[in-house]
C-alpha cells in the first residue's frame, strides 16, 4: 500500500483481478448489462437509505426532503457515462468493504459457476453481488465518489481503478450524500454515448425500478418509476413480470410461473411471488433465505428469514407488501404478529392452489417444477399439518408402471389404478428410484400386475413412516417391511403351497439361522420372491427399512431378518442336502448377496469373496466327476 497526501493505493486480491478480467474480456457479448447492474445498486442504495431513515426516525443531516432519484448523462467530449443516486452513500470503511475487496464467498461460487456460454456467464454477475465490476465491461477506468448519508462532507470519498491490479481511496469534499459513478469508456464504445441508446437499455432492463430514472434536467423518469408489484395485473405484460424477476433474483431464466394479487379486508396487503424455473444454487443451505422481500408501504425492509413463508416454500421469490405493519418492524415483532400469520397462511394456500392449476392444466411445467424442488417441496408434508392434504395431492413418485424414472404418478393416480380386492398402497425405499426398479422386492408384486411407489430420496423415509400413514383410506405399506400380506389377491392355491412349504423346509430354516447367529434376527419362508432365491426384509413393528439405514453404518435395519424362495432352484438343493459340510458358507452368501441387493453393504467383503468363490469351486468340482456306471439290462 502506497500513501501520500490522504491517497492510498491498494492491491486487488487475486480473485478480484481474476473477475476484473472475466469483465474486460470474456464477457463482453452482453455489454449492456453494465447499465442493468449498476442502475440496480443505485435502487438499492435508495431503499437501504428509506429503510434506515424509518429505522431511526432522527433525520440524517439536512438533506431529508430531497425526493430520490437516479440521473444517468453522458459526455461525448469526454467519453464518459454517469450514474448518480441519492441513496445511502457509502463511508469511506464500506467503500473498502464492498468494492475495495470482493473476496466474498460469492466470488469463488460466481467463478466456479462460469459455463463458457458469454451471454449465460454474463447474468450470473449480480446473482453473485459483483455487479459493480461489470462497468469494465465498457470501461477503461472508473471512478467512484460517495458521501454516506448522515455524515459531514469532509467525508467523501474517491475510489477509482483501471481494473488492471490496483486501486486508490482518497478523502474527498462532497457536499450531496449518495454516489456517482464516472464511466470512462474503452475506444470503440462510442455508440453508448447517444441518448436514444442509453435510453434503449434503461426502458429494456430497468423499466420496473420503482425510483424515478432521469437523463435530462427536465426530470422526466425514462421509466415506469412504480413499485411493479403495486401496478394493475392489467397493465403489466408477461415480459413485466420476467423482467422483475430478473432484476429480483438475477437469474437468466424466466420464471416458471408467477402470483400477483393484492388482499383487501381486514389485512391489506399484495403479493407478487415467482416459482423460478430452476433450483437456485443456494436451495439446500439452511441460512440462505433471500427469496421473499418484506417492503411496507413500498419501503423495503427485509429478507425473510422464515415468518413470511414456511421453509418447504423456500425456493420462491419474489415481494410481500403488507399496508399494515409499522415500517421499523424487527424480527423479533413479526414472529408474533397476527397480520403476518395471516399474510403467511394466506400466501400458502394462494401457492398451493397455483401449483394445483399447473398439476391439472399444465402437466409438463408440473413436471419441471417437481424435478427442480420436489425434494424440498415434499417436507410440507411433515411441517405444515394444516395444509398437509392439499399437499399430500400435489405429490408425485416413480412407480413401476412409470416409463422413465422421472416421478409422474400421483397418489390419485395409484389408487384409480389400483387392482380389485387390493387394500393397500404399496411403496419401496431404497437409494434410488433406479435401484428400487431391480430390487427383489418387487418381484410377486410386479408378477401379480400391482403397482408399487419407488422412493428414493432421504425425505421419503420421514414422509411415509410418519404423516402420511394413509391416502383415502388406503394404508400406505411397505413391500420390504414384515410378511408380504396380498390379502385378497392372494389366491386359496398359494396359501396353500406356502403351509406346504412351511413343513417341507421347516428344518432347512431352523439350521440356516443357527448359522447365521447374531447376523439374522430371523429366517423364513416367503412369497415374495419369484427369481431371487433371497430378500433382507425388517420386522413389521421396526422402523420402515431404508429410514434405518441411513441412520445406521451397516445400511442393515436393526433386527435384519432373511427371508428365502422355495421355488428356487438353490434353495430347493438346500433343503435335499441338509447334511452339506457347505450349508454353513451357503447360509452366509445367501445372506450376504441378500444384503447387496438392498444397496447396503455387508461387513466382510473378503470373507464374502473367499465363500462365494469356494462354493463355485465345489459346484465345478461336483459337475466335473464322471457319472456313476449304470449296470447294463444285460449283465
């Protein structure tokens, strides 16, 4: 750091010059972003300025009455664009905070993120709070002066860099607060400096900032200069509400679907809310909840952290504007306001009923909104009781009637479906929906023609091990969890064959659980099996099988009980050759490839191994031996 005469000159960290040249070079497709982004901090600047003043009601020097504002000039003499707003400002510890240095966590994420795509990579920058850098886009140099509201100005301060590894602060007089920003363009950016051009991308970016955006000294706003949201749906355009998202949340994408309406009554208040149509980056951090901003009256006061909205809608975005509410309301107060209950149950069962008409109208866009948040979206079930049966519709599995592993079966679909003399609805956990599609479980059901629910994600365990117990009074079972019960699509023949059955390898199960001691809690017979000789199956009383799992090393439930096919071909030479000096290792691979098949893992590979490869030795032996001569009819 140099200093001379109040001047210092810093170093950019390394991942600061890595972005300044991202700007200046590769992501120069979609220049015009530039104005977008620093337009929109201006914006912020402005709210952050009506925030604190409703904060702190003292009035922060003498500038209380002059109107906001964002002016953006050129001068074509000198090559350069202006944006000046009065806002906040900036002292001269935030100036070094928020533009000295930009090694923020979003940083290293927004570097990662790059795709190669220039025009994809260049709507990640304000998504990733480094905005400001895009001026290099158009500019060889820039220069930042601003004066934080409330303090004297002596207090002013310069910012200024060429992008090119270093930048330098000095004090400044500045006798307005706020901040301007002085763009001095790169040779061959002439065409920016032209009126109708500016004015192009600020109606095209920036139309729905709510402060006035003005280029001449007439005032006259370039834009809408109103809140969006408090504007008639009448009004507003579907290429409104994409360009409020994006300015919003500084996704690329347009939103899948949008809630705008404004509640009267006893409560005044309105919503806009967006379901994006994608998963944000941040969708599975606990502490990042920037999808819904509380403004009242227009002022925007905070993020939501929970109040506004349950955290199974936390992928929303979008404003809540309550009439009511008093503007220097904390966290503290909004957790036991009645006007925010009723704005949360309220904006609940206005989203669930959108989705309802996306489910029902739009299937497709249905189906894209469950691949992005229904692991997220399906955690209602357990948090939010009352509306747990409007949730409970909007579900969606794979199945084994599903044709691809996307989930597209609802549970009314399942039960319409379901085979008479069928009871229950019949699901499996397992690690994925792909390795429920090939576990054993599935094979007297698949043979009998009955769906089964594939599940496979952590959620689903919680989900229907605890709320959701039944659907339209159909009790929800799991094929892998006690004895396999058909109830009446069991036919008198098999019950039959499985009494028989149950006398004939009476001593075989007997002597395959001595042997597997301390590793099954039971063996027995079972008709769920048709091709497998062997499933691992829990207790009925015990927790649903995969739920355990995860909460277990071994992947194994607690009381694992094996259960084997007599109609296989194995399991049939088992119970001929009960004296087989092999039965004990058979016993184990018979259990342990069971183990495999549910995707767990047993303890002992290599003992596994040796087994397995000592019985295949035996077969080959046995297969090898010639026949014993038969005597002739003629001897």
């Amino acid at each position: 750091m140099a200093l001379q005469a109040n001047t210092e000159t810093h170093e950019f960290q390394a991942e600061a010059a890595q972005i300044l040249d991202l700007m200046a070079h590769s992501l120069y497709s979609n220049k015009d972003i530039f104005l977008r982004e620093l337009i929109s901090n201006a914006s912020d600047a402005i709210d952050r300025l009506r925030f604190e003043r409703n904060s702190h009601p003292e009035p922060a020097g003498d500038e209380q009455d002059e109107a906001p504002r964002i002016r953006v000039t050129f001068d074509k003499d000198a090559g350069t664009i202006t944006i000046a707003d009065n806002g906040i400002g900036m002292s001269r510890r935030e100036v070094m905070a928020n533009i000295g240095t930009i090694a923020r966590s979003g940083t290293a994420e927004f570097i990662r993120t790059l795709t190669g795509d220039q025009r994809r990579d260049s709507e990640l920058i304000g998504k990733f709070g480094v905005g400001f850098y895009s001026a290099f886009i158009v500019a060889e140099r820039v220069v930042l002066t601003s004066r934080r509201a409330g303090l004297p100005a002596s207090d002013g301060v310069r910012w200024s860099s060429d992008g090119k590894g270093e930048y330098t602060l000095e004090a400044v007089e500045r006798a307005e607060r706020g901040t301007t920003i002085v763009l001095e363009l790169r040779e061959g950016e002439d065409e920016l400096l032209n009126e109708h051009r500016l004015r192009s991308i600020i109606e095209r970016y920036s139309d729905h900032i709510s402060q006035p955006i003005v280029m001449d000294q007439d005032e006259a706003p370039v834009n809408q200069a109103s809140a969006l949201w408090a504007r008639p749906k009448s009004e507003l355009s579907e290429q409104d509400y994409h360009s409020y998202y994006r300015h919003l949340t500084n996704d690329f994408s347009d939103p899948l679907a949008h809630l705008h309406t404004k509640v009267e009554g006893r409560y005044e208040y309105t919503l806009l809310l967006f379901i994006p149509s994608r998963a944000p980056h941040n969708l599975w951090v606990p502490q990042a909840r920037d999808g819904i901003r509380l403004h009242i009256r227009r002022v925007f006061i905070l993020e939501d952290s929970g109040q506004l909205l349950p955290n199974y809608l936390r992928f929303l975005r979008g404003v809540i504007d309550s009439a009511d509410l008093p503007l220097n309301v904390s966290r503290e107060i909004l957790q036991g306001s009645q006007a925010v209950a009723h704005i949360r149950s309220s904006a609940v069962k206005r989203v669930l009923k959108l989705l309802k008409e996306l489910a029902d109208n739009q299937p497709e866009k249905y189906a894209d909104f469950w691949a992005q948040f229904g692991s997220v979206f399906k955690q209602g079930i357990a948090d939010d009781p009352p509306h747990r049966e409007d949730i409970t519709e909007l579900l969606r599995f794979t199945s084994t009637r599903s044709e691809t592993q996307a989930a597209d079966v609802s549970l009314s679909d399942y039960v319409a479906r379901m085979k008479e003399g069928q009871d229950r609805i019949y699901y499996l956990l397992a690690p994925s929906p792909a390795a429920a599609a090939t576990s054993p479980h599935l094979e007297a059901f698949r043979a009998k023609g009955i769906e089964v629910l594939l599940l496979g994600e952590a959620v689903d365990g919680f989900v229907v091990s605890g709320p959701l117990r039944e659907y339209q009074g159909k009790h929800l079972q799991s094929v892998a969890q006690g004895p396999p019960d058909f109830g009446d699509l069991a036919d008198e023949a098999e019950k039959e064959a499985a009494d028989q059955a149950d006398s004939d390898y009476a001593a075989l199960l007997g002597r395959l659980k001595a042997h597997l001691a301390g590793k099954a809690w039971d063996v027995r017979l079972t008709s769920r099996l048709t091709t497998s000789p062997a499933c691992i199956v829990t207790d009925g009383a015990e927790t649903d099988f995969t739920a355990v799992q995860r909460l277990r090393g071994s992947g194994l439930p607690n009381q694992p009980i094996l259960e084997i096919n007599p109609r296989h071909v194995l399991v049939e030479r088992l119970n001929r050759g009960l004296d087989d000096p092999h039965l004990p290792a058979w016993a184990h691979v018979l259990f342990d490839q069971a183990v495999l098949a549910t995707g767990a893992r047993i303890e002992t590979p290599a003992t596994f191994v040796t087994q397995l490869n000592d019985l295949l030795m035996s077969l080959a032996a046995d297969a090898s031996e010639p026949p014993t001569a038969q005597p002739s009819d003629e001897s």
